[in-house]
C-alpha cells in the first residue's frame, strides 16, 4: 500500500491551494471552490488595479467602464510545483494563506481540474516581472469591443505579478463572472491529496494526527489520503498517518511533472 500512495503522488500533475481548516472542510464536502474578486486579493497591483485608456481624450466615462469590465473578472490561485520547490513545500504559503501552518494544503490534480473549466476560462503560470504596477494603459477605439478589449490584454492584466511574488510559483484559473452571484469551480473529480502541518488544538510536542482537527477531517475526507507535512532540523517530510514516509528532502522522489529528475 505504501508504495502504490507514494507513486500516485509522486506521478500525479498536481496543483496546490492553500487554505484555513474550516475552509477546507466546506471545499471538500462541497466537492467545489469559490471564485474570488480581484479586489480581495493581497497585491495592491490587483486591488487596486486601474486603467487609463490613451484614446480617451478626458472622456472619463470610457476609462470607468473599462474598469467596471475588469471589476467583472473572479478568479482561483494555486500553486504550481517548479524546478525548485514543490508546491507543498513553501513555508510562506503555508505561514499566509493556512493559518500559519494550522490550516490545510489541498492537493488537486491538475489534469483533472483542467476538465472541469469551462471552455471560457483562462488558465495558466502567472510571470513575474520587475516592473509591474496598479495602473496600465490601453489601446482601445470608440468602435472597439469593450468585452473583447480586455480579453485582448487578459495575459498583461490578469497573468502578470511583481517579482517579489514569485515564491508563490502561482497557477491561476481566472473567469468572467456573470453577475449572478458566487461561483464555484467543481473539484470533485481532482481533489486527490490533503496535507495537514499543526493544529490550533495540538498540544506542544504533539503530532496534527493526534488533534481533534485531523480526527475532524478523517471523517470528511473520506477515502481521500490525509499526509503530514513535518520539518525538523533543516529536513522536511510528507507522511501518511506516521505509518511510513511518501517524500521527504534529503531523499526525495522522481517528479517527472517538472521536467527533472530528482534522485530517490
């Protein structure tokens, strides 16, 4: 059994987000992930995102409702494994977005999660650049598009990030809401893994597997693995349930998803 969890994960395309444990606990009894508003997000060049069109000519009403579009645009972020890192493995997505290591790490298939998008929505690596700001120009005519418009800029406006972002190594899954309400991407078929770290009930010393949490999420998780994810003296590991080690950073395993080989 160990061998078949450890060659699953490591063979599987994954893709990771990070989240608080009550969160994750609606997700996975959902079987679907919220969409969310720019304007929520942490990068004030996404919150606070404005454009200036140079055709406008002082017409403010044209440059508001290229903002009004853009409002319009939701989107979900994960994490990507890199050359570098596995997307499990950063301590800042986990110190950030999971409660400071108390909430959880869902592990998605990334293949899978792709099937489930519409054939509307954006995906793909967000780039990091030196020089990025809130505020961008466009090109845009009276007799252009609006809609169209800024799917044209899509790349530039929703898929670019300040270089100080990059250890997030972020996929994003971006769509143009349609102003009914929330919406949700259905994950049912590609949340494969759950990574857990510490827990607000663990007592010091004590392992997450011991806490009432990871009992809590046994329960809702189902058949779905359940790892630990441990560090100690400089050296991190994925467990599964104490009973036997599926990767840990001295002796890690082969991902053939980043185009590398690392020794077992």
């Amino acid at each position: 059994m160990n061998n078949s969890i450890k060659n699953k994960f490591s063979k599987t395309n994954k893709l990771y987000h990070f989240t608080k444990f009550e969160t994750a606990l609606k997700i996975i009894n959902s079987g679907r992930q919220l969409f969310g508003e720019l304007a929520g997000m942490n990068d004030v060049c996404e919150s606070c995102k404005v454009v200036y069109n140079k055709y406008t000519e002082g017409r403010k009403w044209k440059i508001d409702n290229i903002n009004t579009e853009i409002s319009k645009y939701i989107q979900i972020s994960m994490t990507n494994d890199s050359d570098c890192r596995f997307g499990f493995d950063l301590q800042q997505m986990w110190g950030l977005y999971a409660e400071k290591g108390k909430g959880v790490c869902l592990v998605y298939d990334k293949d899978e999660i792709e099937k489930a998008l519409s054939p509307t929505d954006m995906r793909g690596m967000i780039k990091y650049c030196c020089h990025v700001t809130p505020d961008e120009i466009f090109d845009m005519k009276e007799e252009d598009n609006l809609e169209e418009c800024v799917k044209k800029y899509a790349k530039q406006q929703f898929f670019r990030k300040r270089k100080e972002w990059e250890w997030e190594q972020e996929y994003r899954i971006l769509r143009r809401g349609n102003e009914k309400g929330k919406e949700f991407l259905d994950i049912s078929n590609s949340l494969k893994y759950i990574i857990m770290q510490n827990a607000n009930s663990q007592d010091a010393g004590q392992c997450v597997v011991d806490s009432i949490e990871y009992k809590i999420m046994e329960a809702v998780a189902g058949e779905i693995p359940i790892f630990v994810y441990t560090h100690f003296i400089g050296e991190q590991k994925l467990d599964y349930k104490n009973e036997f080690t599926i990767w840990d950073s001295k002796n890690q395993f082969e991902q053939k998803s980043l185009g590398v080989n690392i020794d077992v």
